[in-house]
C-alpha cells in the first residue's frame, strides 16, 4: 500500500493517525469549551455582537456567519465590529490586518477570553471567514474548500456548580470534544458555505453537567455588481447557558437553548460614500436544565422571536479611516403574550451610534463607536436606557505579540421575573504571544458587569452582577496545522444582592489538543 508524504505525517501518534488517515482528512482548530473567536474589525460597525444564544456567538456558542449581523435575539444597542478572518479586507476597502503566522499566531479561538462562555460547560463558537489565504489550511474540492477542524480538551473543574464555598463545591474532570467541518466555495464571483459543528462535554463526578451542543448553518454572499452585494445566512443551533454567568447565577443543571436565527445583509458603496442594512430574525426556545425557584421565570415564558434593523451610513475620510452612523430598531415578541407571572415582556428598541474604523498599518487596526439605545418594555415593565459603546481592535506593533483588546455594551434580556433586563457592559483583552520558535503563549482578561432594571413595583431592590476570567496557556506546536499544552483559567462571580447573586470562584486546569487542516 502506498501512503502519501502528506498522510504520512501524520503518524506521529498511532491513535490521530489511524483517524486521520481512515478519513483521509487532517483535522483544524475546532474548539473546547471556553471560547468566543477574537472580535476583528471587517466592516466599520455592524450588528450586536451580544452574547445570547441567538445562532451568531452566544455563551455557549453558535455559528458565526459571514455577511450576517451578530444581533442577539437578548440584547441591543450595541454596535461592535462584525467578525472576518485578517487578511481580507473591509466592506469599504480597508485592509484588514495580516499577522506575521496565521496558522501559529492565532493557534486556537478555544484560548480566548474576551466574550468567551463561561465555565467547561458550554460550546464554542466557530468562526467562518469568508477569506483564508494560509496554504497550511483547508482541503480543495473542485470549486469548493473543506475546512476540518477538531479540538481535544480534558481536565479538572473544582467548582462545577459555580456555587459559594459556604455551601460546598464540587469539583470534577472533564473531557470535551469539539469538531467542525466549513465548506466554503472558491468561486470568483457570489459565495457560498455550509457549516456544522458540535461541542460534546463529559463530566466524571457531576454527569448533570453533560451537554450536546451543536450548530448547523448555510450562508452566502450574492455579487450584484462592484461593491454592491446581498448576505445571507440560515442556521440551528442547540447551545447551552452555562452556571455562574448572568441568566444562570445559580442552578443544578444549563439550561438548553435552541435558536434558529435568519439574516440578510445589503452593501453597496458609491466613491467614497458607502451604505449597509442587515435584516435579522430569531426564534428561541429555552428548555429548563434546573427546577424553576421562585423569581425566576420558566422556560416556555422565554421563548420569544426577535427582530433587529440596523441602517449604516458611512464615509472614507482616507483609504483607511471612516466613520459611519447606525440607526437601529428591535422588537422582542414572546410566543406567550403572558407568562407565568402574568407579565407581558414583549419591548420594542431604537438606538443611534457613532462610530470609525481605522487600518492604522497592515497588522494593527481598531473599530469602536458610541450611541445611544433605549429599550421599551409593555405592561408597565417601565424602560431601560443606556449609553452603548463598542471597541474592537488587533495591536501587532510587537512582531511576536498579538494584543486584540475588546469593549461592549448592550441592553439584554433576562430570566429574573423582577427586572426587566440589565445593561451588561464587558471590558477584555486577548493575547498571543509567540515566546520561542514553536511556543505561543495564549490567554486573557475580562470583566463583565451586569446592571439589572428593576420592574416598577415589584420591591426588587438594585442589582448588579460582577464577573471576572482570566486564562493563560502555553501552546507547542508539533507542526503548523497541531498544537498541544496546558491551561488554566481562574473566574469569580460577586454580586451588590449577596443573596441571590453570583458568588463564587472556580479554577479550571486543562490540556488542550488542536488540530486543523
């Protein structure tokens, strides 16, 4: 039997081999548990980047489509940067920042921590760029690129429950895996992809924490004529709220959440004038994982359909900067009018921003802007304003060192039948760092605050949840597309209402195998 040069390469290991050859497929970065792909500046504003299970990127992961708005179906008001890969360029031309290794530099979205899930529980998110020029990655098929990806994760959770030390911790080991295959056309006009990918986690002392998560999704880009196009996307997606964040400070079990999310894009540019309108509509339904207690509503009172509009208007000062201004409305409709404390939720949202996108060279670049949002709920549940901002960036003025630093805020929903939603604001930042030849170092900071609305009336007094990560691993790697090293992540939850908030920490150690093709 002849084994070719390429295939044989993988027989380092008698194990990935064997898999790897039986399929005749390397695998690429898939993602364990804690992850959200760094957010990148590819077009100047755009949509929510919230962390609901909306089908874009939520706490436990969904699919990030090309060319769709990643509005929430929880959250508005927020304009952060949409998400391509580096290398391409903007809506309007800017080039977007190459770093020096796109296979080893970013060695795995499963190692970020801004806007990531929160504990080993949950999903990923799987990034779809709709550009990749690495020669390391993916696998030709006529007139179409296969993208694999697989990551192996195993380790130890000592606070599984994410619950006070006064009532007892349990601590458990893990093990997830995270597959994904993108299948993207390479046509020279118009775009097209499918994408499919799952996270499995296994807990050996606390199997209530085992979940099934996966997401499936078909998108693509129509060309009209230059610079004019139309995205759209289509997915369903299976995720989870993990324990210890916002919608599930306390419990037994995730929740399980489904969503089936639609989106549609136009972009067209006249000189030096340029314009986008993203159409979004999700439906959700929440499935409850813990016994519903008392303040906090069922699942079938959360299901809900959302809807979110957005209009930018923009315009290149240089063939780097521009600046834009997103209009935006939403509206929230519950599938039951009433819920179970007979409450109508449903709200309808307007908000205004300003923003810019700046290409400060060809591997550093940042795009933020600020605004206005207001979100008016029915019944007498009152409305919660709020200042909005959003900043988003990638920093290589160091060759070796990747610094992606990230800020959002946005209005969104929440579980707890005395308020009506919070104000959650998240301040972070990731690195790599490539330390030595075949050593990245990889890691981050965040903190997340949640400012609760109270319901008027209701005598729930001010809330505000406080959430801190921070991650740090060391990566070797064994050929460009095959990375594997430790992990450890540290998170703490605090509330000002020590009695139904958060409170909390947990330290998490992993090993963590990456392999992409």
């Amino acid at each position: 039997m002849t084994i070719s040069v390429h295939r044989s390469q993988w027989t380092w290991t008698p194990v990935l081999g064997w898999a790897l050859l039986a399929c005749g497929l390397a695998a690429t970065p898939a993602h364990a548990q804690l992850q959200q792909t760094p957010p990148d500046v590819s077009q100047p504003g755009g949509g929510t980047t919230s962390e609901s299970p909306d089908g874009t990127l939520g706490p436990s992961g969904g699919l990030l489509l090309p060319g769709a708005s990643t509005t929430g179906a929880t959250s508005t008001g927020s304009t952060a940067p949409d998400s391509t890969s580096a290398g391409s360029t903007t809506s309007n031309g800017i080039p977007l920042p190459v770093p020096p290794s796109a296979v080893q530099l970013l060695p795995s979205s499963g190692s970020t921590i801004v806007g990531s899930p929160f504990g080993a529980g949950t999903a990923v998110p799987v990034e779809i760029s709709t550009t990749n020029t690495s020669p390391e990655l993916g696998i030709s098929t006529g007139s179409f690129t296969l993208y694999p990806q697989i990551e192996l994760n195993a380790g130890y959770d000592d606070n599984v429950f994410a619950q006070s030390a006064a009532y007892g911790t349990v601590g458990s080991f893990y093990s997830t895996v995270s597959p994904a295959l993108i299948l993207r056309s390479n046509w020279l006009n118009h775009e097209l992809y499918l994408a499919a990918s799952g996270t499995f986690g296994f807990y050996e002392a606390a199997p209530s924490q085992n979940y099934q998560n996966f997401n499936l999704g078909i998108g693509g880009k129509v060309d009209v004529q230059k610079d004019f196009y139309v995205t759209w996307s289509l997915g369903y997606n299976q995720s989870t709220e993990p324990l210890g964040s916002p919608n599930a400070p306390t419990g037994s079990a995730p929740n399980v959440v489904d969503a089936i999310p639609i989106n549609l894009g136009v972009y067209q540019r006249f000189n030096r004038f340029f314009y986008k309108l993203s159409l979004n509509a999700t439906r959700t339904y929440y499935y409850d994982g813990s016994p519903v207690t008392t303040g906090v509503l069922p699942g079938e009172s959360r299901d809900l359909t959302s809807y979110d509009e957005s209009l930018q208007l923009g315009y290149e000062l240089t063939d780097d900067l521009s600046i834009f201004v997103t209009p935006d409305i939403n509206q929230r409709r519950y599938l039951n009018p009433i819920n179970a404390v007979g409450q109508q939720r449903n709200s309808d949202g307007q908000g205004l921003s300003l923003g810019a996108s700046w290409a400060i060279n060809g591997t550093s670049s940042i795009n933020g802007s600020v605004g206005y949002t207001s979100q008016n709920y029915y019944d007498g549940l009152g409305t919660n304003n709020a200042f909005i901002f959003s900043l988003g960036g990638n920093w290589n003025g160091y060759e070796p060192l990747n610094l992606r630093p990230s800020i959002t805020r946005t209005i969104q929903e929440t579980p707890l039948s005395n308020y009506s939603s919070y104000v959650s604001t998240t301040y972070g930042v990731d690195f790599d760092w490539i330390v030595h030849d075949a050593w990245t170092m990889s890691g981050g900071l965040s903190l997340q605050t949640a400012a609760y609305d109270a319901v008027p009336g209701s005598g729930a007094v001010p809330r505000t949840d406080y959430f801190f990560r921070s991650r740090i691993g060391l990566l070797y790697t064994l050929r460009p597309q095959i990375q594997i090293g430790p992990f450890v992540e540290y998170s703490n939850g605090w509330s000002t209402d020590p009695i139904n908030g958060p409170s909390y920490e947990r330290e998490i150690f992993s090993i963590r195998l990456i392999a992409k093709r």
